[in-house]
C-alpha cells in the first residue's frame, strides 16, 4: 500500500489514479493520521434490463389521459 499525504496526492493526482487502475492501494493521510484510501473499483454487477423492470412494476388505477379527461370533464359547468 502507498502512503501520501494531502498535498502530494492533490499535486499528483492522476501519478496516484495511475497506480490505483494498475491494482495499489493509496491511503491518504492528514498530519501521519489516515483520512482516506483510494482503491481500484470492484466489477460492477450488471443492471436488470429495462424489459424485466418494467416486468416487474404493476399498473393500478385508470391511465393517466382518461383520468385528465375526466378531471377536465369534471370542472366544466
């Protein structure tokens, strides 16, 4: 594990996002004390398909163009 502080780490930035893409870890540290650790990102999960979202949502009630048809409808004297 890399050790920096603050003030290199802002300086150094992509050097230290560099290291981190290649598998290192930095923990940043304030006055000798860690504050931080940057890491390399875990594989994302993939997302469920809007398809089988969409699946999943049930639709209640009457749909909307009705409903503001009949809310127009209602108002009229």
């Amino acid at each position: 594990m890399i050790e920096a502080n603050v003030r290199e780490v802002k300086a150094k930035l992509s050097a230290y996002l560099s290291c981190v893409e290649q598998g290192e870890e930095v923990m940043i540290v304030r006055r000798g004390k860690p504050v931080a650790t940057l890491k390399p990102v875990k594989e994302a999960a993939a997302l469920p398909s809007m398809k089988s979202f969409r699946e999943k949502i049930r639709l209640r009630g009457l749909p909307a163009s009705q409903t503001i048809i009949r809310m127009r409808e209602e108002s009229r004297y």
